[in-house]
C-alpha cells in the first residue's frame, strides 16, 4: 500500500469466457459440452490483443464465470473446460497480472463448501483486496450475496471482512476505491425491481451500497449478464454517487434485455488518472 498517486494507468476488465456456453446456446438440448473451439478463440484473440498493448495494462481482471460446467455437474468435461482455459491463459504476457474472482458457474447458483473448496484449489482466494499506489481495488464474491442458505458463516465472514476494507478506505482516504465482483448490485438503476437471477436483491443491495457511499466508491464493475449496462445511483443530498459497469461477455452473448443494444464479444479498457476514471467497451472482432 502506498499513498501517492504515481502515473495515470490502464487495465483491462473482462467477463465470462465461459468455455462451453456458445454451443450450449446453438444446441440447447445437449446436457453435455463437447465443443468449446469458438469461446477459446475469443478469449486467445483477445490476450493477443492484451499482450500487443503499448503501453502494457497495469493488469487484467476476469470477473468470474471462468468455464460453463459448474462443479459436479460433468466433472470430466470442466476438468477438460479448465484445462484448456489455464492454457489459453497462460498465453498471457508474463509481465501483466492476472485478476480472476468466481461467478455462478464456478461455485453453483446455491455454494457449498465443496464448490468452494474445487473453486479455491483451482484460483486461490475467492474474495481479497489489493492496492496500486493510493488506488484500492477490492474483489468480491456475490455468490455469497446471492444465495448463502448452504454457507452463512462465509457470509458472515466476507461481510465482516468487507467491514473492514470500507473501513480502511475511509481512514486512507485513497485515490480512487474500486469494486470487482461477478453478479451486479443493479443495471441501471439502484430501485429497479428484485430478479431471481441477475442482480442483487434490495434488501442487500440497499444497505451495502449506503456503507460504499461512504468509503469514496465511485466505480463496481461486473459481468454475469452476457451483455453491457451501465447503471448510475445519484443521492443529492449526500452528493454520491455510483456508476455500476457491467460487462459483456468475452464469449457468449446473450443479450437477454430487449430494449437494451445487443452486445458483442469483447472487454473492457478502464483508463485511470488522479482525477477521473474513463471506460470503454471494446468489440474483440472489431479490433
């Protein structure tokens, strides 16, 4: 942890490689993966997109659903998924940190003990935080927020973990403090109505987001939804605010919610200097 702010940097935020889900989606009826050729391409496109960058990203973060077949399900197949997705990533130059947190398909729309432990052996911690000169960055696990009927006490224990990062970056008064988790707080705005399964419920979302508002949380960035949004909480009368980005997937696109534009393979570019943080969505065909 340092406290000045050095030089303006970069890094690249992705979501959802997904290894399986595009022929999942051409053939609905398969209950078991066989081909994941196209969702390969995508990702080794865009890490040779990464690598030829000048200057280099400050890192890359993959904001969970890292393969299709979640534990237990098919557990050859996703054996053979991660594989292939720890090869394709190792393509990664080695001077560019790699970020990688869990999503649904990595620990299973309801957690347990056991989905954490395969998840934890494979990547390491499912939640942490990390610093870049007066910059926190903080990594969550919103499975936990989600569904936590088989896992409380992890609950409970990222939630008080949570506590005490909000509480450092009160007292640190840091540059910029930035959130990466998988399932997003909201879409578009903080009162739209509770879904079953792509955001966060209220009576969560609500008091959390009031604990960010007051440790200088501008930005929380997300995947999950296979398609863009951006989403802005504005409290005049606290002057916060809160920009919720979520992602596209670098494989499958599902595009789910019709009035909003269809989306397309890609990634991220978060640009950052001492005053301001700017994001672009950039489509990895049309590079």
């Amino acid at each position: 942890q340092n406290e000045e702010f050095k030089e303006d940097f970069f890094f690249i935020q992705a979501a959802d490689p997904q290894y399986g889900l595009i022929e999942q989606f051409e053939n609905p009826h398969q209950t078991i993966a066989k081909n994941w050729t196209r969702d390969r391409e995508l990702l080794n496109e865009a890490i040779i997109q990464w690598n030829h960058m000048d200057p280099k990203p400050k890192f890359v973060v993959i904001c969970g659903d890292l393969v299709n077949d979640p534990p237990f399900k098919n557990q050859t197949k996703r054996r053979e998924q991660l594989n292939d997705l720890k090869e394709d990533l190792r393509q990664l130059d080695r001077s560019i940190p790699l970020i990688l947190l869990p999503g649904n398909h990595d620990l299973m729309n309801q957690p347990n003990i056991d989905s954490l432990e395969q998840y934890t052996n494979e990547f390491g911690d499912d939640y942490y935080s990390f610093w870049i000169d007066s910059i926190m960055f903080i990594v969550l696990n919103t499975q936990y927020f989600k569904n936590h009927d088989l896992m409380n006490d992890e609950f409970e224990e990222q939630n008080k973990w949570l506590d005490e990062q909000l509480m450092d970056a009160r007292l640190n008064n840091y540059t910029h403090v930035i959130i990466f988790q998988h399932i997003p707080w909201f879409l578009k705005t903080i009162d739209e109505r509770d879904d079953d399964y792509n955001t966060i419920a209220s009576e969560i979302r609500r008091p959390l987001i009031e604990k960010f508002s007051r440790s200088n949380i501008h930005y929380i960035f997300a995947g999950h939804m296979h398609q863009n949004f951006e989403g802005e909480f504005i409290d005049d009368d606290d002057h916060y605010w809160l920009k919720m980005i979520t992602t596209s997937a670098i494989g499958a696109q599902y595009n789910s919610i019709e009035d909003e534009p269809p989306s397309e393979s890609g990634y991220r570019i978060v640009n950052v200097t001492r005053t301001k943080i700017q994001q672009k969505y950039i489509n990895i065909e049309s590079k």
